[in-house]
C-alpha cells in the first residue's frame, strides 16, 4: 500500500493478495441500521398518509418550505421552456445523445411470436409495454441530464404509456438542464421530490402521485434502501452501489489517459471504486505518477482522493489472462480494455456491465452519448444483471390455445401428472377435455 495519492498499490503474486483485495472491494448496504429506521418511517409515513408525508418529508430533508404539494410538481411549460431558453451548445449536445441513446435502444425492441403445432395448438408469447413507470434521476451531489435520457428514452421505445420522474430539488434549486433534458426525452411529468419519501410515492401512490408498476434510476443508500423494500409493491430495475470502473491495460495507452479515466468513477463519490490491472510493472508506475501529478488540478480533487483511498487500487498481475479472470471474479459495473484487439478479449469476459474496447473508447463516452445504457449493474451483480434497456419495460405473456385434438393429447400427460401431485381439480379439468 501506498501513500503516494493514497490508492491502494497490489501484487496479484503476494499471499495476502486475496483477502487484501475482498476487502477493498466488499460493499454491503444493509448494515446502518439507522438508514433502515429512518426509511421504514417513511416508507410507513408516506403509504399510510399521502401528499401529507411527501410534503413533510421534502420540507425537512431537502430544506424545502412548500405549503402545498403542487408546489412539488413542475408544470410541462417549464420544461419547454427550460429547453427553449438553454445554451444552444448544451441542447445540441443532449438532442445528439437523446438521438443516439433512442437508435441503439429501438434494437433492443422485442416482439411477439407463436407457433402452431401438427394438431392446430397455438403456442406463443405476447409483448405488451408496462403503463406506468417512475424514473429516479439523482440530484443531491451533483446534477444528472444524462440519466433522465438514459431511463427515460428505453421507456418511451418500450411503448411505455406515462413516464413519471422524480427529482430531489435541495433548498428549491434544480438544474434546468434537467428540465430540458426531460422535455428532450419525453417525461411526461415531474416532482421535485427525492429520497426513500420519492420512492414511496411512486410505489404506493399518494392523492397527487401515481402509483407506477416499476421503478428505475439510482439514487444514494436511502433510495437504494428504499428500493430493496418495496420490491414485490412494485418492480425495480435493480439496487445500484457506487459507481465503479475496471480498467485492463497492456502498457502501452498513454498513462495520463487511464489516469483520468480513473478518475472519471472516483469523482462520482467517496464509495467509488477505481482500478487498473496491468502485468507491466513500470507503466502501473507510470499511472501512478500521473494520477498524483494530475489529481490536484480536478475540480473534484477531494472527493477522487478520497475515493481512491477508500477502495482505489493499481494491481499488477501476473499476464493478460489473469487479468481476465480477475475482471471476470470482479464483474465491473465498468469494464475498458485498454489494449491491442480488445475484440480477441471477449470471449474471456463473461461478467461486465459494459464493456469499453480499445484505447480511444473512455468510459465517459458511454455515460452520456455513445448510445448504450449508463444504468448498469454494480457491486459484481454483472454476474446476473444486464444494463437498463428496453426489455425492462416490457413484459411478456405466454400464449396458449389448444385445438380439441391437441387438449386432449395434453390432457391425458396433465392427468397423470396432476393425480401424482394429488391435485385433482387439476387432473379433472385437463380429463374433460380428453376426446374418446
């Protein structure tokens, strides 16, 4: 370990290098037990008695004076005007990410199918876009235009009838590039609320806020708590950690380059994890050096410092291989490959949330306009979790018509099957369909 930029300096050959790097990146939410007690209030608070609660709690947490729960809800001509009155560089930057984000995503798209079977039974699967859906966009730290495109546009492909975002606005400030960047993406409306108090809204409903049927966007440990609890009242996209980037490189990108790019997770917050795998020894030397020459000109140089410190780390390992398997035992919400034909990479990398091939593709690019989703899988969840895309706001039915022929083929196996389970409701139904 090292004090030099205070990130952690490991050696994939030293014995203690296993345990050294399960701690550093270990990440487990669920212990403040003060977080949980505060988020049951509210969540109690908010189901049990409405607009009331989200005032009261918006008031207290985001030092907010409104009196009435309109004054929470933004009128659709702000947000137009929010876009019209913005700086024509910005809107043009967001219209160009909204138009990428919007072609790669109609990919995405599934549609419905059937077959028919040599006796006339029907099978198949219906697609049918979800009604309702809550966006969280956070806005406590810093403010995010990209993730209202990013959560918002996969919905409105996906068919997505009413798009709700909520918003935490502190002391009654909120970036206008928001607004714009949701009248750019289509929301249909949008309440300054935020927090565990947001996510109530949205899953149990109130007099002013629609009960949604799935919640998407990450937000800080009392969203994520929040959301944890209310999984099964409403659907989730998933329950987001810190941001996090693996980066794999061979030596040879200039070491600034991957110093910053380092730095592009860390400065996100304290928790962020940051991390280089090379089996060059002097160029993990050389990133380092640039990190601690180039971290005091960042605007955010305090919070990357920290990050780096908390579970920051340069690791030099063995050769490119074990480097896979180490990204692959990690499952990096963010993963670059910094190196020569990374496309000979990925049939080695099975668990990654996006993937960033070769040295020109920073991971920055993917964050705001290179067209895939931001909303990506953290806390190694890569293993199971995909990105946010359209197929989270689509769901699908299966599709079943049997001819009388085939409900009485299938009737006999359901017979048996259902007297073996001693269900025989079941058995019988399936018996009256069955042709002497």
């Amino acid at each position: 370990m090292s004090a030099l930029c205070g990130i952690h300096l490991l050696d994939s050959s030293d014995a203690a290098f296993d345990s050294e790097l399960a701690q550093l990146t270990a990440w487990d939410e669920q212990e403040n037990r003060d977080v949980e007690r505060v988020v049951d209030e509210i969540l109690h608070g908010v189901k049990t008695r409405g607009d009331d609660a989200l005032l009261e709690y918006t008031n207290r947490f985001d030092r907010r004076d409104c009196q009435r729960v309109e004054q929470l809800m933004v009128p659709g001509k702000e947000l137009q005007r929010a876009l019209d009155e913005l700086d024509g560089n910005m809107r043009g930057a967001l219209e160009t990410a909204a138009t990428r984000i919007r072609d790669y995503h109609r990919h995405q798209l599934q549609q419905s199918w059937q077959y028919s079977e040599p006796d006339g039974t029907l099978l198949g699967q219906q697609i049918t876009a979800l009604e309702c859906v809550g966006i969280y966009v956070p806005g406590g730290k810093a403010s995010y235009p990209s993730s209202v495109l990013m959560n918002s546009i996969p919905a409105r492909v996906a068919g997505v009838e009413q798009v709700v975002m909520v918003v935490p606005a502190p002391d009654g400030m909120l970036d206008p590039v928001v607004l714009a960047a949701a009248a750019i993406a289509g929301v249909d409306r949008v309440i300054t609320v935020g927090g565990a108090q947001a996510v109530a809204a949205l899953a149990f409903g109130t007099e002013s806020v629609p009960k949604v049927d799935k919640i998407v966007g990450p937000g800080n440990l009392y969203v994520a708590t929040a959301k944890r609890k209310v999984f099964g009242v409403v659907g989730l996209d998933m329950v987001a950690g810190p941001s996090e980037i693996l980066v794999i490189c061979d030596g040879l990108t200039d070491p600034d380059w991957i110093a910053m790019d380092l730095f592009s997770q860390a400065e996100h917050d304290e928790q962020a994890q940051s991390i280089l795998l090379s089996w060059d020894d002097n160029y993990v030397a050389a990133v380092h050096a640039s990190m601690t020459r180039l971290l005091p000109q960042m605007e955010r140089c305090e919070i990357i410092a920290k990050a780096l410190a908390n579970r920051g780390a340069l690791i030099k390992v063995a050769d490119a291989d074990e480097a896979a398997a180490l990204s692959n035992r990690l499952a990096p919400e963010h993963l670059e490959l910094s190196v020569d034909q990374p496309e000979t990479w990925l049939p080695k990398i099975r668990h990654a949330g996006a993937i960033f091939m070769g040295r020109h593709t920073a991971e920055a690019l993917g964050d705001y306009c290179a067209g895939p989703n931001h909303v990506l899988p953290t806390s190694a969840t890569a293993r199971f979790s995909s990105p946010l895309g359209v197929y989270d706001f689509q769901k699908r039915s299966s599709l079943i018509q049997c001819s009388p022929g085939g409900a009485s083929e299938l009737g006999r196996v359901a017979s048996i099957l259902g007297r073996g389970e001693s269900l025989t409701a079941h058995a019988r139904s399936a018996e009256y369909r069955i042709l002497d």
